[in-house]
C-alpha cells in the first residue's frame, strides 16, 4: 500500500510501482484534490478504502484479464470498487443480471454463486475496472471529466505494453473507446454491446466468458472459473 507520506495515494505496491509517473502529474494531483474535497462534503461512492480495490485484488503482473466497467454504481451499499458489482445482500443491479443470464448460456452450466460481490473473480486474476473510480451519490456520470479517465486509460496502456497475451473484455461505446490503448497483435479484445437492459438482446450471445478462457488455455494459462 502507498503510504500517505509519498503522495497520498494508498494502492497495492505492484501498482504503485507500475503507476508511479501518474502520481505526480498535474492531473492527478487535481484530481486527488477534487476527490478528497467530494468525500469531505457529499456522499460519494464508493467508500474510500474501496476506491483502489480492483488493484488490491488483482495485482498488476498478475492479471490476465480486464474487464472495464464506466461508473461505480451510485446508490447506497452498491459500489464496492469492482465494476458492475455490489457488495454482499445488495439485489443484483439489471446490468449484473444480464451478465449471469449470458454466463449460463455461453457455458451451458447454472451458475455456483448468485451474490453480486464479484471478489471470486479479482481473485482469479479478473481486473474489474471501472473508468471512473468515484461518483457522487444518486449523480451517474458525476466524477467523469475530473481526471479519473486519464489514470484508468494509463492502466489500460501499461498492462497492453507491459504484459503479453491478456484478454480485454469491452461493453458497450463508452468501454471500446477505451481499447485505443490496447495493441491487438499481442493481446486479445473481445468487444460487444453493454449488457445493460437498454442493449442487451445484442449483448446475450457474445459469448465472451468461452471466448475468454479458450484464450487463456492456448495460451497455456488457467481458465477463469465465471460461475
């Protein structure tokens, strides 16, 4: 964890060596300040010890896959610092729903685990990265713009040119922009519709856990168990 001597930034050490030329950037330290402030005088999700929770989960030379979220969901007890879960006893948002319908039907199994804190995936070595990390409460899109898309897009382009044979999973417009920085000759993105319920008849199908692990095994890596 970062110590709040250096910059202020508490996150897990392998990615705060990976990530150490944004700390000091202008934009960073605009938008540390922005945040903090928010916290101090609005609710603001998700709670600060999760905001870097995807990063402690899933260390940086450890992931192998990333699947990239926009927002932290904005209601109470939702965001839990992984894109598009809720914390434990939280009813599962549409979005969620949609993703366990598509994991049954692509892998013709029922679902193990129905409880939307997708901890058992981070673990697994699934980076679950939202664009945005913060939100102010009942305000989507409120934290956008602030710098938080510059810091995710870094993350994005050191795992592309750092690490090799990843699989990058992007719902939807706001997500496949942010493929820009991914170099395709060397990882694998696999991009659809967001399972939102407003797109989600182009998103069933997609098949994207299958086309995710038959990935990992060619590439002599252990699949991820989705279920």
């Amino acid at each position: 964890m970062e110590d709040q001597a250096s910059n202020g930034v508490k996150i897990e050490s392998s990615w705060k060596e990976a990530l150490k030329d944004e700390f000091g950037q202008d934009y960073f330290k605009k938008l540390r300040e922005f945040v903090k402030g928010e916290y101090q005088h609005s609710i603001v999700y998700p709670p600060p010890k999760n905001i870097f929770r995807a990063f402690e989960l899933c260390q940086f030379d450890k992931v192998e896959v990333v699947i990239l979220g926009q927002d932290p969901y904005h209601g109470p007890r939702q965001a839990n610092g992984l894109c598009f879960a809720v914390s434990e006893g939280v009813n599962l948002p549409p979005s969620l729903q949609n993703i366990y319908k598509e994991i049954e039907s692509d892998l013709g199994q029922p679902l193990k685990n129905r409880t939307g804190d997708l901890e058992r995936w981070a673990k697994q070595r699934v980076l679950l990265l939202n664009a945005t990390l913060t939100v102010a409460a009942h305000n989507a899109g409120s934290h956008q713009g602030k710098g938080w898309e510059e810091f995710t897009d870094a993350v994005i382009r050191k795992l592309s040119d750092e690490r090799e044979n990843l699989v990058f999973i992007l719902w939807g417009n706001y997500a496949k922009a942010k493929g820009a920085h991914i170099d395709r000759t060397k990882h694998l993105v696999i991009e659809s519709a967001h399972p939102s319920p407003f797109s989600a008849t182009k998103f069933f199908g997609s098949k994207p856990f299958s086309k995710t692990n038959e990935y990992l095994v060619a590439h002599n890596k252990k699949p991820i168990d989705w279920l």
